[in-house]
C-alpha cells in the first residue's frame, strides 16, 4: 500500500495510521517534492509531475502490486498514479479528496484566476482558507490551529506552486482514462449532492465520521480500518 500525504502535509501524518495497519502489509509513505524531508529544485508542480515521483519510488522498490492512496491533494496525485501504472495499481484511494467541487474539477479560465489570486495575494490566508473549508462545527480550534500551522510553513515556492497545479488539473480527462476501482472516503458533512450527482457513477464515495478533512490524522486507528476494508477487485 502506497500512501500519499496531501498538500503541505508529508508522509509523517501516516505514522499513525501505519501502526494499525496488519503486519503483513508492506506500507510506503511517501513525500512529495518539497513536503516532508523532500527538498526540490524542480521547476514543474503538476499533477502528473507527482505522480511519475511516486511511480519511481515504486519502481524503486520493486513494487509490482499496489493500492495507491492519497489524501487531499494526494487523492489527486493517486488518481494520476493508477493512469500511470494500470498494471501495477490495483485500486486508488482518496481519503477526503476528489468530491470537493470548487477545488478538484477542471476550472474555467476566471474562475482559476479568481482561485490562485487569493494565495498568490495572501497566502496565508488562503491556507487558513483551506482549514476552514475542512472543518466541522464541532472541530476544535486548536486541531484546526495545528493543521493551518503545519500547511502554512510549506517552503515556496512549491506551496504556492503546487496549488496551481492543483488547480490547473483536469480531474475529469484523469477520471476518463484510470481503469481502476476508485474509493472515495468523504468526511459526511461536507459531502454536496452535487459532488455525488456527478460523480457518482464514477468513484464510490463513502461518508465517514473520523473528524475534519484531516481525518487520517485526527482518527489514525479509524482510517486504518478504511483502507484495510477495500476491496482490490478491478472494474
């Protein structure tokens, strides 16, 4: 199983999660470029760039079947990971990422310009932005603290880089051409009947209640259940 942190987050928010997991599962959390312990010097911050990074470590170690699973951004990078590897991807898991509909589907032109100007104008802003978004009610201030603080400090310009290449990704041409099985676990009071009317039909979205957007995190022992319960069979 191949775990892929999102967006100023990094491969230690597995931790956790990795210590619920069987023993007989061989488990590889990976940082992406500039996250975690990656330092980067890369001029390209795309989706697809992310996914040829995790597809190399994956080579690297001599992987031949995986699950991939990515949260927030890292669901992105997931589902560019199973277009790159059919034979080697067996199923792609998106812990709270792909049914955000102002985030994750193709934008048009004024409607990107509209979304990066916020961070290319106040960044960290548009970071505590981005926690309020995933945040319940009942979330706690201080988690939501803890969460705003560790994505704030992502060093630039990958942060600001890689929510363009966010952004720019054309979720639905990905969607198109991955064949895998695609599980969606949604935190429930942020899922929209929009996101299942169109996207239903397409990946199997999950409500769950662990917590706030960073429930892998929040709940480690819950989410390791999830991953543990899905089914490989491919479409």
């Amino acid at each position: 199983m191949a775990l892929i942190h999102g967006w100023g987050c990094s491969r230690s928010d597995f931790d956790s999660v990795t210590d619920y997991l069987p023993e007989h599962y061989r488990v590889l959390a990976i940082d992406l470029a500039e996250h975690g312990d990656s330092r980067s010097t890369r001029e390209v911050w795309t989706m697809e760039e992310f996914a040829r990074d995790v597809a190399a470590v994956l080579e690297a170690e001599s992987v031949n079947s995986s699950v991939v699973a990515g949260h927030s951004l890292g669901g992105a990078v997931a589902v560019e990971v199973g277009r790159l590897l059919p034979a080697t991807v067996s199923h792609v898991i998106a812990l709270d990422a792909l049914y955000y509909m102002t985030l994750f589907p193709a934008m048009d032109e004024q409607q990107t310009e509209t979304t990066l100007q916020i961070f290319r104008e106040d960044f960290a802003g548009g970071v505590r932005g981005l926690v309020e978004a995933g945040s319940l009610a009942e979330t706690d201030a201080a988690i939501k603290a803890s969460h705003f603080e560790k994505m704030v400090a992502v060093r630039q310009p990958a942060g600001l880089r890689s929510i363009e290449g966010l952004v720019h990704w054309d979720m639905d041409e990905a969607l198109r051409s991955t064949g895998q099985p695609i599980t969606v676990f949604a935190v429930r009071d942020l899922v929209t009947q929009e996101a299942i009317d169109r996207y239903g039909d397409r990946f199997n979205i999950v409500p769950v209640d662990l917590g706030s957007h960073h429930f892998p995190v929040e709940a480690p022992e819950g989410t390791a259940k999830l991953l543990t319960g899905v089914r490989t069979t491919r479409r």
